[in-house]
C-alpha cells in the first residue's frame, strides 16, 4: 500500500513535512509529490496539474491511500473517480465541491498585486500560478464523488469556516465516509495542528 499526500494551491510539498516525519517514526512511510515539480516544463494549469499526477500514479502497482488537501484533495478525489479500484481509501481534507467564482476572481485581482518573490517558496511562478488558479473555476465532483464506495475520511479545520459546508457536503454524498473537524486549526490542518491529523491519520489507516 502507498500513502501518498498531496499539498495545496499555495503549499508545497514541504507542507506535510511534520506529518511525514511523525508518521515515520510510527512505522507508517509516505510519498509527498510536489505538484508542481511534476509539472515543471508546461503550462500550468489544473489538467496539467492532474495529468503529471496522474502518471506518478501509475507508476506505482499497489493500491494507493491519497490524502490531499484543498487543491490536493481535488486532485485526489478526480483520480479516485477516474481510477476506483486502485483507492484503497482516500482523505480530503478542507476540499471545496465546487470554487466560489466570486472569491476566486476577489483572489487573482490579489494575486496580480502581490510581488513575485511571494510565490517563490511554492516553486511557481506568479504567472502560472494565477493561470492555475482560474482553470480551476469549473470543478465540481460532487456528482461524481456520491459514485465512491472506497473508505473516506472527510477532515475539516475547525476554523475553516470557507469548506465546512463542503466538507458536510461530501459526507452526506460519499455513502462510505466519516467525518472529523480537526480543533484549533484553520484551512491548513497539516500545519496548524500536524499531530492532531497525525493522529486522525493513524487510527484510519489501521482499520485499512
């Protein structure tokens, strides 16, 4: 089995690194692509995003555990629903069911003002970066997701006020699902509260 975690829209891998190591020492090893270094090279956007993913996927024989966060968890989610039989289970974590056109229009008009340098840390830049952003404007695998019957486990900051609806949502749609709000934590639970997820991570994977 492969666990495999996926970063979001303004991480990067580097993001699950206290989780990784902590999980580590508890015998249970990980996989933490960067998006975007997968996709080093081409235009980035969102089915660039998912198609380099996609082929790391493939690469592996076993079946996979993904866990993915905002961004991640879309990414996540459109390979389970593409690809059934090769989830074990799957983790999505502050993921939205569709993107408020509002607020991601409101986030570019930002993103264009902020300084390049900004952008750096992710291993972006801030061209691609507002490009990937708008060809996300369209997804929604709501639909979709309500097909699943792998083993899901819905996470959501409790502070994250943005996708807690979505993260109901989903656990009402996904017939195979728990859900779990992660106290003291806003939109990136795998920093704000690392050994909390850590925990919530553990106890789900041991009933795999």
């Amino acid at each position: 089995m492969k666990n495999i975690f996926i970063h979001g829209l303004g991480q990067s891998s580097k993001a699950w690194d206290t989780v990784k190591n902590e999980l580590e020492t508890k015998g249970i090893s990980s996989i933490v692509p960067d998006l975007f270094e997968l996709a080093k090279g081409k235009e980035l956007d969102y089915t660039t995003v998912y198609q380099t993913f996609n082929k790391l996927c493939e690469s592996y024989q076993d079946k996979l555990n993904l866990c993915g966060l905002s961004l991640g968890g879309l990414v996540a989610l459109n390979y389970a629903i593409q690809y059934p039989k090769k989830i074990n289970s799957l983790v999505l974590i502050g993921t939205p069911f569709e993107i408020p056109k509002g607020l991601l229009k409101f986030q570019n008009i930002v993103f264009r003002f902020m300084p390049k340098a900004a952008f750096q840390n992710m291993g972006v830049s801030k061209k691609d970066f507002i490009r990937l952003s708008k060809s996300m404007a369209e997804l929604n695998f709501m639909k979709s997701a309500a097909m699943l019957d792998c083993p899901a486990l819905i996470l959501c900051g409790a502070n994250d006020k943005a996708n807690m609806e979505s993260a109901k949502r989903f656990h009402e749609a996904m017939k195979n699902s728990k859900l779990v709000i992660v106290e003291d934590s806003g939109h990136e639970v795998n920093k704000d509260n690392p050994n909390e997820l850590v925990s919530v991570l553990q106890d789900f994977w041991a009933d795999r």
